[in-house]
C-alpha cells in the first residue's frame, strides 16, 4: 500500500493537540504579526520544528516556547483553527478529538476561563460545520501544583456554559516527573460521574510503566496517550486488554520524543501480539513536518500489517468520545 492509497482512506484522528496541528508557516505569521517577543535564542525557521530524535521530552517540547505565545485574540484563533481543519481534511479525516489547554488561552488573552472556552468551543464548532468534519474537544490540564485549580475553573466554565456537546472529554498532560495534588485523580473520576465526560491520560510516555497504572486506577483512563511503557509490563497489557482501554499510538511523535529510540523495534508490535486495543494518530503532526498518513506509513514500516490499516477506521470510531459515531 502506498502513500497516495493511504491517504484517500477514511480516517479519525484521537490525539492531536491544537497549535501541533497548526501549519508552521500559519504559526510564524502570527507571530510576526503580533510582534511577539521570542525567547532568547529561539529561532523561528530552525525551531519550530522537530525533525530528528530530541535529547529529551523536554527538548521535544521546544517549539511551544513560541506556540504558547498564540493566539492572542479571537481573530487569531479563527485563522488557528481554519488551519487545522483544512490540515485534516488533506488527509481524509473525517472525525477528530481536538486537545486545547484552554486556561493558558485565558491568561495569554487576560479573559475569564468562561470566555476562553467559549472561543474554543465556537471556533471549532464553526470549523467542523464548514468543512463537514466532526469534532469533539479535549480539555487537557498539565501535571503540577496547580493541576487540581486548573481543572475545576475548566468544569466550572464546562457548566457555564451549559455542558456544550462539542467537549467530549479531559485530559492529563505534562512532563511524567512532576507530581500534582493527590486529590486531582478524584476530580478526574468525579468528572466522569457527574457529566459523562470520558478520560484520556498522557501516560507512560517516559517509560514509567506505573503511570499507566495510576491512570486507569485513579483517573478511570478510557483511553491512554502514548502508553509505550505499557510493553515492559504483560501484566499492565493484560489490565489494558481486560478493562479494554485503548492506547494512542503515535509513531512519528514516539520515535522523535525518544520514547521509542531507534535501535529498539516500537512497542505497537507488542500491543499487536497481547491484543491490547489501540488507535494510530498524530500528536503534533505539523511540528514534525508530517501528517497522519506518514504515521499510518510508520505504523506500516514497524509492523507489516495491511489489516490493521483496514480495521483502523472502524477502530478509530470504537474507541472515539465523540458520541453516536460507534453506538456510543
């Protein structure tokens, strides 16, 4: 199967964050636009992108030094978002679960959280009509001390605005080493219980297999980001393949993260042979000058698997938050 095949396949996408989504050539005009103020040394032609394996994951994470720097205003998420969707629909997408961290919009733009949200919400809502995509988005907070606040002013702002169809689910984000409150897994659950909203947990990225644990035991994870540290653990795949929690694979994001380094085969092949549920998608596709057909393509390469390829639409609908499109 070749490219071009690929790319005319029907695909979802189930983990792809907002400004990762975004053409860079979008980013840098905005940025240039507004006049923002880079930081020290960053260069906008040289690291934007991420080309070759990092040293780190927060290496990796270089570009958003200039991404949490946009949008700085409601016109210029609209231009955001225009882009994103036409990036998805180049490459026959036809659903997608959008991840946004909404609060640092709030503080980037010195407007409510209630306010925020509300941008996003309209914004992607407007896209998915005009480009005949379906959308849901994912309200990611990032680990640390302020995890638990930030996640309440998200559900706060979730309820002001009356519970909108169109957020589908939240997310826990961030470097793996930082501990957040003990209670934040509580939050996550009571979400689930009060509101329906389903969970997706950046989880043993960094090769902390015990994340994954926590994620599904504490954060009642549906879903879980990454995962490839659950290959070290057959008790962790058999959890995974029992309470059938899908991993989000991303291969092209994996290997430039070093979560998978190159001398090592990915662990999809061990999700394959354990029946461990899992979907291929794209992370930050533009950051790697990629799309989802190149991850399809990397999946491909690792795995010589044509039937997966096959199944992956009907999986990618399976495993989706948003509602009505698998019976869910």
């Amino acid at each position: 199967m070749n490219k071009n095949e690929i790319q005319l396949m029907k695909k979802g996408e189930l983990h792809v964050h907002l400004n990762g989504l975004v053409s860079t050539d979008v980013i840098r005009s905005l940025l240039i636009r507004d006049k923002s103020e880079l930081p020290s040394g960053f260069n906008l032609e040289r690291d934007l992108n991420i080309s070759l394996p990092a040293n780190s994951l927060a290496s990796y994470l270089k570009p958003w030094q200039a991404l949490r720097l946009i949008p700085k205003s409601k016109n210029n998420l609209r231009v955001i978002v225009e882009s994103a969707f036409l990036n998805l629909k180049s490459q026959n997408i036809t659903f997608v679960e959008i991840r946004n961290s909404v609060i640092y919009l709030a503080l980037l733009n010195n407007i409510s959280v209630d306010e925020a949200l509300y941008w996003v919400v309209s914004e992607v809502e407007e896209a998915s009509e005009r480009h005949k995509i379906k959308a849901g988005l994912i309200l990611t907070v990032s680990r640390g001390d302020y995890a638990q606040e930030h996640l309440r002013a998200l559900l706060g702002a979730y309820e002001k605005l009356g519970r909108p169809n169109t957020v589908v689910g939240l997310d826990l984000a961030g470097n793996e080493e930082i501990t957040s409150p003990i209670e934040i897994g509580s939050l996550f659950l009571h979400a689930k219980d009060k509101y329906g909203l389903k969970v997706t947990i950046h989880a043993g990225e960094t090769g902390r297999v015990e994340n994954i644990i926590s994620a599904v035991n504490e954060f009642g994870a549906d879903r879980i980001g990454h995962g490839t540290a659950a290959s070290k653990s057959v008790e962790v795949m058999n959890l995974l393949k029992d309470r059938n929690i899908c991993i989000e694979v991303c291969p092209i994001s994996n290997r430039l993260t070093n979560a998978v380094n190159e001398n090592e085969s990915h662990p999809v092949i061990d999700f394959i042979d354990h029946k461990v549920p899992f979907v291929i998608c794209s992370d930050n596709p533009s950051i790697h000058s990629s799309t989802l057909t190149d991850d399809y393509l990397e999946f491909y390469r690792e795995t010589n698997s044509l039937q997966h390829l096959r199944d992956m639409y009907t999986n990618q609908k399976k495993y989706s938050f948003i509602r009505g499109l698998y019976g869910n």
